[in-house]
C-alpha cells in the first residue's frame, strides 16, 4: 500500500511505488463496491471496480488477460477511467488498511496519478487533481520508466 499523502511528480517516482505496470484497454465493464473495515465495520467506502483488457505487461508478473482497477468513489462524481479508451496503469495490490493486501485487486498508485491515458505517442494525465505531474509525457518514456526496476 502507498502512502495517501505523497505527492508524485515523476513518472519515475510512480514507478517506484508500482508492483504492476501494463498497457490495458478500459472495459465497459464496471461496478461499485462498498469495502468494510474489519476494525470499523459499520463505515463503509464505496470504490468504482473497472476491468481492463490487458495487451502488454511492462513490468511485473503477468496478471492474466484481464484485471480489475479500484477508484476511490463512485463514477458519477470521480472516475477517471472511460471505456474503449487506452491506458498505462502503475499498479500496486489493494489494501484498504494498513497491513492487508487483497490478491488479485489493482489500485493506480498515488490513485489517479498511476493511471495515464494513452493518446497516440503520448500519455496525459487522467485527473486534473494533481497538478505535480506533467500534463503529458511522450509514451516511450513512460513505458521505458516503466521497464526500469525500481531500486530503493
């Protein structure tokens, strides 16, 4: 689990904190979710579950054809992800309290940060809400970020 509070301004920097990096085609298929803390379970937060089509594993263990993506909320008021449309995911497991990791759930790491949509040559930015990162970076340095090993 990344920290909620870091503030990413590089694609380097998203990397580092990516277990899973691929080239993914958002799906139609999409749902929310109500995760429960075991410790508070009478709290609720609702996540947006997408999946996405997988074409190329960038770094990482191969995740199958397929994987599904969580957001923080419901699609109404803050998806960012549109079907039919390209992305580079920076992945980490899921974990909704410190300590448990859910197999087989995706997250973008930093949330919104790790997920950049994939516009010919170049990727942007899916969310207006962190300005820390660039607008748009040219896809081949996304993907060679990418295909570095994070050390550290």
């Amino acid at each position: 689990m990344t920290d909620p509070l870091k503030i990413y301004r590089s694609v380097d920097e998203v990397n580092a904190d990516a277990t899973l990096v691929v080239r993914a085609r958002a799906t139609s298929r999409s749902w929310i979710e109500t995760v429960r803390s075991e410790k508070y379970p009478e709290l609720g937060v609702q996540f947006t579950v997408r999946s996405f089509a997988v074409s190329k594993v960038l770094r990482g263990d191969d995740p199958g054809a397929s994987i599904d993506v969580r957001e923080l909320g419901v699609e109404t008021d803050r998806g960012t992800t549109v079907s039919e449309t390209d992305y580079i995911l920076f992945l980490h497991e899921f974990g909704f309290e410190k300590g448990t990791q859910y197999k087989n759930q995706w997250t973008g790491v930093g949330g919104p940060v790790g997920v950049m949509v994939v516009d010919g040559q170049t990727t942007l930015r899916s969310s207006d809400e962190f300005p820390e990162m660039p607008s748009s970076i040219p896809l081949r340095i996304v993907e060679a970020a990418a295909g570095r090993v994070a050390s550290g």
